[in-house]
C-alpha cells in the first residue's frame, strides 16, 4: 500500500498545501530540507471528480489530497503492536490490513475531497479578488519549477523520483497547473497577513505548545568509533563454525577469528578509556594530551579543540563537534534525546538536565541499587588550596555548560556536553532585520495560520457555493481501492 512509505514530517498543516509555492521561492536547499522524507507513490490520471464554483477538481489533484489524508490517519493513529518483533512480515501485514477498515478509508476518502474542495474554494476566491497571476508571473514559475527539475535530474535523480519525491507524483506539467492555483492563495494570503498583529501571547502560546520543535540546545561531542567486530566464520556449507570444530580447515579459520576478536576487545577498551580519560579531564579542568603514532603530542587546553583534532565525526574539522539541535533535528536519537533533556535552571545561569517521567522510573531501581555501593566512596576527597580556588573561580564563572558525559551506541563512544540553549526568552536575530529569531519563525507560523482560517471562514461563509457539484464517486471508489 503506498500509505506505508508516507511519514508525515510537517509538524503543522493547513487545510490545504500553502507550502508548496513558498518553497519553490525560498530556494533549493530549504526545499530539500522541509520535503525530504515524505515519499508519495501517486499514479497520476486524467479527468476530475467533480466541480467547486465552476472550478474542476482533476483527478490528480484528489489522488494527492487522498495520499495525504491516508498518510496521516496511519502516522497519527497506526500503533505497532507490543510485540512487533517477535511477529513475521505476514502476521504484520495483517496487523496493518485490519487497521485499514472500510470505514476509516472512507473517513480518509471524505477528508481528502473536502480539502480538494477547500481548495478550489479558495483558489475561486483568490481569482475573484483579484489575484490570478498574470501571464509573466506564471512563465515565471512554470521557469522555476523547470529549473528545480533539471537541478534534481543533474544530481542522479531519476525523472520518477523527482515527480514522486518533490512534485507530489503528479506529471510536470499537471504540477505546474496545481502551483500556479496555489501562487495565486499565496499572493491573497500575502495581502490579508498585512491586517493582522501577533501579541508577545500569541507567539508565546503556539512555542509552549512544543517547545522542543522551536528551541535550539547546542551540544558538542567527541566521536570515538568502536572497532568493527569480526563475525564468526562459516564453513563450507555457511554454517558458523564451532569453537570445538576439528575440520583443520575450520579449526584455522576459527583460530584466526579468536586472534581478530582479541585485537577487537583490546581496541574497544582502548576506545573507552581514551572517551572516559577525555571526559574526567575537562570535568577536572584540566587539559588533555594525545600522542600520535610517531610519538608526537599535541596538548589540547579546551575540549572544543580536541574535539576538532581528534573526533571520528566527518564534520569535526570545521565545526568542532558543535550542533543546534531541536526535535526535528536528523542528528543520532540518542544524541537528540540528550539534548532534549537540557533546560535552563530557575534564573537561567545554568544547563541542568531534566529527565522525562519514563526515564525517572526507570532510574529508580538503578538509584536504590547503587545508592549502598556508593556510600564509602562518597566522601569527597580533600582539596588543596589551589583546587579550592580552582572551585571558587568556577563560581565565579556561572558557565551555564554541563559536564561532560558518555553516551555509548553500537557504533562508538560519544563524550557529550550541553553548552547553550537558544529558546522563546533569549533568540534574537542574526543581524538587525533578518527575521529568523524564534519569535521570528513563531510570527510567520501564526500569520499562516491567521490567513488559513480567514480564508476557510470564507470558504464556509458561503455556504452551498462552494459545495462538490457533479461529483463522480465511483471514480473516488476506484482511486480509494487502487491505493491499497
């Protein structure tokens, strides 16, 4: 079914697709950005389903709005059962068939020809204000929308991934149609976000909705690959070899593999104690040296430059391990869980982290256990003066940074600290004008909405103008059927 390779990755949505025209005018690398991910498998038909205030809806159009609806009943509402893993691809499959009820598609079927009809409806009304665009603005975009084309074709796209990845499985030509009704919702939204204004409410209410999708936790790691782990070797028949084998052949194979599994052991301690030595020494305040394999050493004074110099992260060299995170960042789960737990203390002088309910529970067993093992080593050690004034200037200091710490995966040891955090209370713009502060984003988001519900008030206000005419359900039936 074409639902299962749709996720759904806007974290808001409109009645309709008002993204569409701005990403097209906002530039190739944001487009990229905001449609990655979302896959629709459309296959493109002619005619229409119906009719709004003389407008057709084309069969295209539907297919689209159809995609969309199924694809957010089955993020939304599809859950994994609890023991997925243990279940074979067909007892999933069923799982999935029997979420899919013949009246939850037909709830998706409705949904997705009253968007469609929305749509019209206010494509009628953009037209009937005044802003249809005129015969250069639609070269225009009929040029634009060649040229990402072409883009996308000279990167090694295929010209069917092109059409289903970033024009919504529609042909070039039928996209061209759909973007130029949607410029001409944009141009009319455009001209009605110029009555409103957001209050510092408006904008604060929408961020503590989800305030992990706006703020921005900066982080910095250390990235220490663990070595690969060599496989047991397998004999003739493919089977694994038995470390009690006494085929000479295997028995060799099977010698070398515990030769190459030692060195694996050795290099993955050596990985962890260098992660741990790293992070005990800038916790201590102190610097770190490393050696190369010529015995050359190089003393890193900040962890910032050791990182830089020594982490396996490709991107190390130039931005010294430093990452803005958010919940919509494409950074290792469990580095963006890390970062989500980061928050300002009471008088935002200092990074603590605040654990999710599910993990204190967790941790309490873990707390208990420790807590009888812990008391004889819990007695801090004496201080000298010097490292008494050593504390005393980190007082001083206030440096909101966490300490240090080692997030462990399958791939590698993460020495990991939380350094800043840019959220509602503290974003400002780039420079003077720029509009890309929180508060910045927030306003757009909110002017959006604004615009979609005037525009959908309208759309209601006029009651039966803008209903289906001439709708054509066996059609509808037919495209419902072929999505599954």
């Amino acid at each position: 079914m074409a639902t299962k390779a749709m996720k759904k990755t806007q974290k808001k949505k409109g009645s309709y697709d008002n993204k569409l025209i701005m990403w097209i005018s906002i530039g190739l690398a944001v487009f990229v950005a905001l449609i990655i991910g979302v896959y629709f498998i459309i296959t493109a038909t002619t005619g229409f389903i119906g009719k709004v205030d003389g407008y057709k809806i084309y069969d295209y159009e539907y297919q689209y709005y159809l995609e969309l609806a199924l694809s957010e009943e089955y993020s939304d509402n599809y859950e994994k059962p609890e023991n997925a893993d243990d279940m074979s691809d067909e007892e999933l499959a069923k799982h999935e068939k029997d979420f899919w009820t013949e009246e939850r598609k037909a709830k998706c079927a409705d949904k997705a020809l009253d968007e469609a009809r929305k749509f019209k409806a206010m494509y009628s009304l953009s037209i009937k204000n005044g802003y249809k665009l005129n015969s250069t603005e639609r070269a225009n975009l009929k040029s634009q929308i060649d040229t990402y084309y072409s883009m996308y074709l000279n990167y090694g796209y295929s010209s069917e991934m092109i059409l289903n990845y970033f024009f919504f499985g529609m042909s070039l030509p039928e996209y061209k149609e759909y973007a130029i009704q949607q410029a001409a919702i944009e141009k009319y939204k455009e001209v009605l976000k110029e009555k409103y204004n957001a209050t510092e409410e408006d904008l604060r209410e929408i961020y503590d909705e989800d305030p992990d999708y706006y703020r921005l936790v900066s982080i910095r790691y250390l990235q220490v690959n663990k070595p690969t782990k060599p496989s047991v070797p397998k004999d003739s028949s493919g089977k694994e070899i038995a470390a009690d084998t006494t085929n000479a052949d295997d028995k060799a194979k099977y010698d070398d593999y515990l030769k190459d599994l030692e060195k694996y052991n050795k290099e993955l301690e050596e990985a962890k104690k260098f992660a741990e030595a790293v992070m005990e020494a800038y916790n201590a305040g102190l610097t770190y040296k490393v050696k190369d394999d010529k015995g050359k050493e190089t003393e890193y004074k900040t962890f910032a430059d050791l990182v830089k110099g020594e982490s396996d992260d490709k991107n190390s060299s130039t931005n010294s391990g430093l990452y803005e995170v958010n919940s919509n960042s494409s950074l290792l789960q469990e580095l963006v869980d890390f970062a989500l737990t980061m928050q300002w203390n009471e008088d935002r002088t200092q990074i603590i982290k605040v654990e999710k309910e599910d993990d204190k529970e967790e941790d309490k067993e873990e707390d208990k256990e420790d807590t009888e093992s812990s008391k004889e080593e819990s007695t801090p050690a004496p201080q000298s003066d010097d490292e008494n004034k050593e504390e005393d200037n980190k007082e001083d200091k206030k440096d909101p940074m966490t300490a240090l710490e080692i997030i462990e995966t399958d791939g590698a040891f993460y020495v990991v600290r939380a350094e800043d955090i840019e959220d509602f209370d503290n974003s400002v713009e780039s420079k003077e004008g720029a509009k890309d502060s929180i508060k910045d984003k927030i306003e757009v988001e909110w002017l959006e909405d604004e615009a979609v519900k005037e525009l959908e008030q309208m759309v209601e206000n006029a009651g039966s103008k803008f209903k289906v005419n001439g709708k054509k359900q066996d059609k509808i039936d037919e495209m419902l059927k072929a999505a599954f």
